[in-house]
C-alpha cells in the first residue's frame, strides 16, 4: 500500500476487483462501517451479514451509517420480508448482527464495543 499522507500513520491498497477488496476487509477488519449510498456498498453489506452467518468469518461488529433515516426503512422491509412466517428465511437474531444509525457517537461506541 501508499502512505495515505491527509492520515499519518494509515496505509492503504486501492483496489478494483470487488472479490480481492472483500478478501482483504474480511482478512483486515475487526469491524465495519457500511454507508448505504450504492450497489456495491449493499452488497458489501449482505454477503458480509451471510458470511457471518454461515461461520465463514469471525463475528465483528456492523453499522450501517444512515445519516438520512433512509436504510432504517429498508431495515423493516427486510424484517417483515425473512421473517414472515411463511418463508422464515433467517433466524431473528440475524438481524441483531448489524446496527443501523445517524450517531457517529453510537456508531463508534458500537464499533468500540461500549
């Protein structure tokens, strides 16, 4: 990686294959900050909640930063969409393994584990 001189001290890789970025968060992160602007930032999202999931990577914490309250209606969507009981497609405490907020206090506190 190249120093990233606005943040002394960090280093980055910039990459543009979506499944080498993936290996590398999952390999680096000891938690995530998900801001839902885009495809690619959704799908970041989900398949890391189905990694999780099925064991594939060590539990970690997840906030989706929504500063306009708009992911939180997608949230419920999600909820009455897998857990209709009909289809039951998730267990419910599946959806305690992301946090949805507008604080980046509570967001740091979450990613801190406080």
């Amino acid at each position: 990686g190249k120093a990233n001189p606005g943040a002394p001290g960090a280093d980055y890789i910039k990459v543009s294959d979506v499944l080498v970025l993936r290996e590398l968060m999952i390999s680096n992160s000891k938690g995530m900050v998900i801001v839902p602007d885009g495809a690619l930032s959704l799908s970041t999202l989900f398949t890391t909640l189905c990694d999780l999931q099925t064991g594939k990577i060590a539990k970690m914490p997840i906030v989706v930063f929504d500063p306009k309250g708009e992911f939180t209606k997608a949230k419920i969507a999600i909820e009455k969409t897998m857990l209709d009981p009909a289809r039951m497609y998730i267990d419910p405490k599946d959806l305690n393994l992301f946090h949805v907020t507008s604080d980046p206090k509570e967001a740091a506190r979450i990613l801190l584990g406080k």
